[in-house]
C-alpha cells in the first residue's frame, strides 16, 4: 500500500457521506472479525451480540459498496469463515495502521504529560519494581499517574526497550569486559553481578561437586533455551552456532519446563541458571522429585561473561523530561532502593 497523501481542503470538505459515518469502533470489530474469522466468535471476543456486529458489517458493507464498488467481507455458508475480498483485505491492512497509530500517538501523548507509564519486568526482577513502587506509589495515585508493569522474559528484554514498548525495564543481561553497544542509549543501575550455576540431576559419580570450566561444558549434557539469557552466554563463549558444539540432550522455552524436566528426572543433564535460581532448587526437600545440585561455573574462556541484573531506561526519556516526570521519579526510587537494599540472608 502505497503511503497517504494528505487531502486538500477541498477534498476534506467533499468527504463522502459512508467514509464520515465510519467509526473506530465499526473498525475495530471488522479487525476482530478478520482474525477470528466469524460474527459469532467476534461477539464473544467483544462481549456483544451477535447481531450488533453483523449489523456493523452490514453497515460497513453498503458503505463499502458505494465508495468502491465492492463489499468487504462475504458469507461462505454456515460454520465457515467470512471471506474478505480484496477491497476488504486492503480496509483492514488500513484499519489497523490507522487505529495503531492513534493508540501510539495517545500513549506517547500520556506518557510525555506524565499521565502513564509502563514498566518490565522478569519474573525475578519484579520484586526491584515493587520496592520502587511503594516510594512512589502514593504520589502517582495523588497525581492519577496510570502505571501498567508488563512481564517480559529475559530472551525479549532488547526488543521490548528497542521498540519502545516500555518505558523502563528491569532484567539481565550478558556482561563482558568489553562492554555492550547496545547500551550506549541507556541509563543503568546495576543491581547484582555474578557468574551462573550449573543446576544438575546427575549423580556426584557423573559429575562431581567441583567447579566446571566452562571450556568443558561441550562434555556434558545440557539442557538448553533457543534465545535469552543462557543463549547469549553460551554465544558468547562459543560462538553463535554453538548447539553445534555442545552436548544438547533438550531444547527448553521457557526456564520452569527444564525445571520440571531435571527433576522429573526424564532427562538426565544439566541447565545454566542464575545464581538465586540455582541456589534456590539446589535447596529444596521433594521427596517426589530427583534432588537437584547446583555446581558452580568456573570462566576459563575469552571474553569472560558475567551475568547482570539491573534497570535500564533510554537516556534521551530521562532528559526529555523534567525532574518531576513520573519516569524520572521512578528512576530516582530504582536509584534508592538498590542503594539502600540489603538482601536477606
């Protein structure tokens, strides 16, 4: 689709009467019909009847009729989708640019009046953000601030600050001595810095206690994420391909199925984790579960990679804004409880 023109006066003025009468909320249930396929799982997903949105289709047809010489959508015959026509493939491409764009255009409204902010999180850095929270908390609701915290897994941390979804963002990532480009726009408050575990259910006799280089980890079996934390370790001391050159007895999405795989113990090997994960199921009493040890990482390998845990927020939000802004005050109290902070033993 070819970028809008904008209109001239005249043909504002000359607008015809079916495009004028057309609403978001006419759009909106079309875009929902077109990814649910039927009036009637539309309804369910509006919470309406399902006359009223075979009504708006109704509406939007004639009026689609009259502009273009085409219907948008048509019906296929009971329990089959609508099939939208060329004409109503191309409306609803444009329906949902225009009512995206107008939602980024009022959250970027809000978010520079300091009327809402979002915040990410992983789960294991969600408590940072509650502590924040309950020293400012009270003046956001004095200033009727709307924060929203969304849960972002560690794999989409990057993407999540990139494309600015969030306004701050609380996780881990890979540290090197050599640093990482991607963090010369941001401002960070490192929380915690440390070297990974090896959480493993194989006996003491197949893997002693003692530290494993990780120049070894190719000689044991692991259990390992396609993208995130652990795979940005393992790239860093092996290199982007490096499944090619490891032991891989399981491919996991997500860090509580390998949990579950280990101590099930329906694969026998070993899973990289973060400190706090390893020591914490290390110390754990299942008698139902296969008893899981956390050995430590020893790093023998260039460059040498750390994991840390903080904050990150884009420099240029911090001096668009004001000291009082909603962000900026967030900022300041990410600032002061990891200054202040004591973990407890």
């Amino acid at each position: 689709m070819s970028p809008p023109v904008a209109p001239s006066l005249d043909e504002l003025l000359d607008c015809p009467s079916g495009l004028l009468d057309t609403t978001f909320d006419q759009l909106r249930t079309l875009l929902v019909v077109h990814a649910t396929g039927s009036a009637l799982r539309a309804a369910r997903v509006l919470g309406r009847e399902q006359s009223s949105v075979q009504k708006q289709l109704d509406t939007l047809n004639r009026n689609s009729q009259a502009l273009c010489g085409e219907v948008l959508t048509v019906r296929q015959g009971r329990g089959k989708d609508f099939l939208f026509t060329p004409t109503g493939e191309t409306t609803v491409e444009l329906a949902s640019q225009t009512i995206g764009s107008w939602l980024e255009s009022i959250h970027w409204s809000r978010r520079r009046l300091g009327r809402m902010l979002t915040v990410g999180t992983t789960e294991f850095t969600l408590p940072i953000v509650s502590r924040a929270w309950d020293r400012v908390s009270e003046e956001f609701r004095q200033r009727e601030v709307e924060f929203k915290v969304a849960h972002v897994r560690t794999k989409d941390l990057w993407s999540r600050l990139e494309t600015k979804q969030v306004d701050l963002i609380c996780g881990s990532i890979v540290s090197t001595p050599e640093g990482d480009r991607r963090l010369d726009e941001y401002e960070v408050i490192e929380y915690a810095r440390g070297q990974a575990l090896l959480l493993t259910n194989l006996s003491v006799n197949e893997l002693p206690d003692g530290p494993v280089r990780t120049s070894g980890l190719a000689g044991v079996p692991l259990v390992v994420p396609p993208a995130g934390l652990v795979a940005d370790l393992l790239a860093t001391w092996y290199g982007p391909n490096f499944r090619e050159r490891l032991s891989v007895v399981a491919d996991i999405d997500d860090v509580h199925y390998g949990l579950s795989l280990l101590k099930s113990g329906f694969v026998r090997g070993c899973m990289i984790v973060t400190g706090s994960i390893g020591r914490g199921m290390a110390g754990q009493d299942d008698p139902d579960a296969v008893p899981l040890r956390a050995i430590k990482l020893r790093d023998d390998l260039e460059p040498r990679a750390e994991l840390m845990t903080g904050a990150f927020v884009r420099r240029a939000d911090l001096e668009r804004y004001d000291a009082g802004h909603p962000l900026n005050r967030l900022w300041d109290a990410v600032r002061e409880d990891v200054r202040t902070y004591t973990p407890s033993a």
